[in-house]
C-alpha cells in the first residue's frame, strides 16, 4: 500500500508540472527561470514530505533543471558510472563534454563534502556544480565561483526564498556558458592531463575490481598481462591504460590538421601519426566504444585538447638546443601530478642532456677508433639500440649527431631523406615498458625528423616499441584486442633475435 501510495504522489506532482507547462505553452508564453525553478522546488517539496525520500529521489527533478539552463544541453545519470565512483550528472552539448554535476542528500554538509577526496577528484574537471538540492555550488578550474541557496528544511518541509531564484538561474545560465578555457603552456596541458589521467586510472580501476566488470577492459587487462607484464594488477592496469587513452590522443592532437575545436575521439585514429601502428590500431578500435563508464570522461580529454594552442605548447619540441628537453619536463609535470610515487616506482629518471650529448659523441668517437667504423654512428651497419628509451632522449641526440655529420659537416641535404629512409630507420630502435614515454618518444622524434626535412612514407614506423626489455624474444599469438600488442610485441622480438 505505501508503494502504491507513493506512485499514485509521484503521478499526481509530474502531472501538475507538465499541466503547468502545457498551460504556459498552450498561452503562447515560455516558463520563465524563476517558473522552472519553482516547478522544480515543487518536485522536490513532494518527495520530501514524505519522510522516507532517498537522495536518488530528487534527481530526476534535477536532471530536468539542469536542462533548463540552456537549449540543447543533455544532463545523463547513469546509476552504471556512479556506481564505480563518476559524478552523478554529465551535462553535455551534443556530443561535447560541459561539466558535471554532484548531489548529495538534503541535510548533508556540503562544506564538509567539499574537503572530502571525492571532491579533491571531481575539482579537476573545469566546470562542476555540488548541489543538495537547496544550495548550488558552482566551481570553474576548481575554484569556487558562486553559491545560491533556494530554500530551507523545516519540520518536514522546505521553505522556498524565491528571492533567489533569479540568482540561481544566473548560476546555472553560467554554467552552461562555460567554454573550455584555451590552453597555451605545455606546463598547464601537463597538469590538466594528468589530472583527467588520474580520473580514468580511478574509474577503471573500479570497474575491474566490480562485481560486473567490463568484459572488453578484461580482455584488454589479460592481454597487457600475456605480452608486457605478467604480475600486472588492476592498480597497474588501470595506470597503464589511462596513459594510453591521454597520450594517444595527444599524440593524435599534435598530428591533427582540421580546425582544432572540432577535434574529437572519434576521429583520434586517423590523426595518430603513421609512425606509431601500435596506437592507430588501438585507436581504431576503441575509438568508437570505450565502454559507457568511462567514454564520457575520454571526450573530456579531447574536449580540453581541442582547446590547446599546440603550436604553442609544442614550441621547442624537436628543436636542437643546448637548453633542457621540454619533452622531458612536459612528462615530468604530467608524472608529478598523475602520481608522483610511480616514477620512483618504475625507476624514471632521466639522463642530463649534456651527459646524453656526451655519451653520445664517445660512441661515435670509438666507433671511428676502435672499430673501423669510419662513419661512426653514421655507419649504415651500425645498430642502434636503446634498451630502456624512455621518452627518446638518447636516440634523438644519435640522429641530432648524424644529421650534423651528414647535412653540416659533410654537406649532403639533398641525400638526407634517402639516408634517413634507407640507413637511418632500418636500424634505430628503442624499447620501452611504459606507455606515456613510449608515445612521447614517437612524437619527439617524429618531429625531429620533419623538421629536418624528412617526410614518413604511408607505411613507416619509428623503431620504437612497447615491450618489455628483459622479456625472451618468443613470438605472441593472440585474438581480437589482444592481436594490437601482440603483433606491438612480435615486431619487437624480431628486433630482440636480430
């Protein structure tokens, strides 16, 4: 009988609601702000009086106030996503990522919710509101912009200040205006990645260790383990995969040629450079479906990439300088706010540049005395290996010093590209276990050689892999997903017996 009592109250409000609606609509009049918000304070006046309302109650009330904000704006729950730790509400524009929103109960100290990890997470997004469903926080960049209280409790009901309906819709107006904001220092793209990084890494995470986990981030997981780490847990997996999905859509940004704020997820593979077949094949897959959990949170990472100034950000990227790699300090940044114990964790620690430049020319120099190798490094016959490449500073200063020996010294421009294609790549490899280094190292160097003229055929890797250095060089055979790292895997064990 309460059951059907409680149906028969939720029938009767929606019914005035809409009755209030059709009668605005039918007088050739639109509900004004305030109107949506008293419709609103209604719905969840009812729910409320009852005395036995779960928070959940009330969110079908604000899921419609959210839309009000603004034509076109689409505000989803998804019990699915908050169940592994998403925000309650993705407010979006079509396709395009606005901002969230996160509600907790009436009564519930917002000003000690605001201090909880939950938040310290959610504040990385650009645009949040924290709501109780009487009082609106709103935050941009993480910072507190404004906050609107509607009404109060008291014995079992609200008290409405309509006085603060306007400044309430003034609020939520400006939410939906909020533009993602453009990004034009490599330091402040690093930090903002990291952060939406760190968000997928924690979703995924739960997902796995969920009682239904993704069948498609298993099968992912079991093939990460077969072929790079076998001891790969759902902490590292969650770590490994959330840099892949960041930094192949970096990488797919820099080599993007459309009009920046256009640039989307779905398109990432076809922007991923040719140089790198691992991620264009792990892109084409996952482009389209990276399961409803975290799919939303993805575009948020193309949606912040589309605003990045990347001549900007990229400027000094390739370049040859005496100057530190901004490479290098761009994942520095990135690490030290994704997760500042891993890279003690995975031992990444880089190399001094005027060490690298050093190391670098005595090899050369022992090539041409010790070895007969009069070319040095330039030696069509001398193999190139980095074993442990991280974000590609040793290789770019090998190719710096051959282009030098070729192309300055020695005067040959119009040879280079034919040297590069036939001499150069055949035999310059880098392994790597980690994945945003490993798709670092492909851009760098990739640009490296652009910049000096070179051109990438259709079909030509860098020999940069992801694998596993101290792995046995034995051939993968896998199925589906699996078959991108294993044939990532299988290239590299060629390189391995060679």
């Amino acid at each position: 009988m309460e059951d059907a009592e409680r149906i028969r109250v939720a029938i009767q409000r929606d019914l005035r609601y809409y009755e209030m609606t059709l009668r605005f609509c039918t007088s050739g009049m639109m509900m004004t702000d305030s109107q949506h918000i008293a419709a609103y304070l209604d719905r969840v006046q009812h729910e409320f009086k009852t005395g036995i309302a779960a928070e959940h109650a009330y969110r079908p009330a604000l899921e419609e106030l959210l839309e009000t904000a603004e034509a076109g704006i689409n505000a989803v729950n998804d019990p699915k996503r908050t169940d592994i730790g998403a925000p309650d509400f993705i407010v979006l524009r079509g396709e395009v990522p606005l901002g969230i929103a996160e509600a907790k109960d009436i009564g519930i100290d917002l000003n000690r919710t605001e201090r909880s990890d939950q938040m310290k997470r959610y504040l990385t997004y650009p645009n949040l509101i924290l709501t109780d469903y009487l009082e609106f926080r709103w935050y941009v960049g993480g910072e507190h912009r404004d906050t609107v209280r509607i009404a109060d409790t008291r014995d079992k009901r609200l008290v409405p200040d309509a006085d603060r309906f306007a400044d309430l819709a003034h609020l939520l107006h400006g939410f939906a205006q909020t533009k993602t904001p453009t990004v034009y220092s490599a330091q402040e793209l690093a930090q903002r990645m990291a952060g939406l990084a760190r968000e997928i890494c924690y979703l995924i995470e739960n997902d796995l260790n969920s009682d239904d986990p993704s069948e498609q981030l298993v099968a992912q997981m079991s093939a990460f383990q077969r072929t790079l780490l076998p001891d790969l847990d759902n902490r590292q997996f969650a770590d490994m995969y959330a840099q892949t999905i960041v930094y192949g859509l970096f990488a797919s940004r820099i080599n993007y040629k459309g009009d920046p704020t256009t640039f989307t997820r779905r398109g990432a593979a076809e922007d991923i450079p040719r140089t790198n077949p691992f991620l264009r094949r792990l892109f084409s897959s996952i482009g389209l479906d990276l399961g409803e959990r975290i799919t939303w949170l993805v575009d948020n990472v193309a949606d912040l990439l589309a605003h990045a100034d990347t001549d900007s950000i990229l400027e000094g990227f390739g370049r040859r300088t005496r100057q530190e790699d901004p490479v290098v300090h761009f994942y520095e940044t990135f690490l030290r706010e994704y997760d500042p114990r891993l890279r003690e964790q995975r031992g990444v620690y880089y190399t001094p540049e005027p060490v690298v430049s050093y190391i670098v020319r005595s090899v050369d120099h022992i090539l041409k005395t010790k070895f007969g190798r009069f070319d040095g490094l330039a030696d069509p016959n001398t193999l190139v290996l980095d074993p442990a490449t991280g974000t590609g500073t040793f290789l770019y200063f090998v190719v710096q010093h051959i282009y030098e020996q070729i192309v300055e010294v020695g005067g040959q421009r119009g040879a280079w590209s034919s040297y590069v294609r036939d001499h150069l790549l055949p035999r310059l490899f880098g392994f790597e276990l980690l994945m945003a280094p490993y798709a670092i190292a492909h851009v760098k160097l990739g640009l490296q050689l652009q910049e000096t003229g070179y051109e990438f055929d259709s079909d030509q890797r860098l020999g940069i892999y992801l694998t596993n250095t101290l792995e046995e060089a034995q051939k993968s055979e896998e199925t589906m997903f699996a078959q991108f790292i294993s044939h990532e895997a299988n290239e590299a064990a060629a390189i391995k017996r060679d």
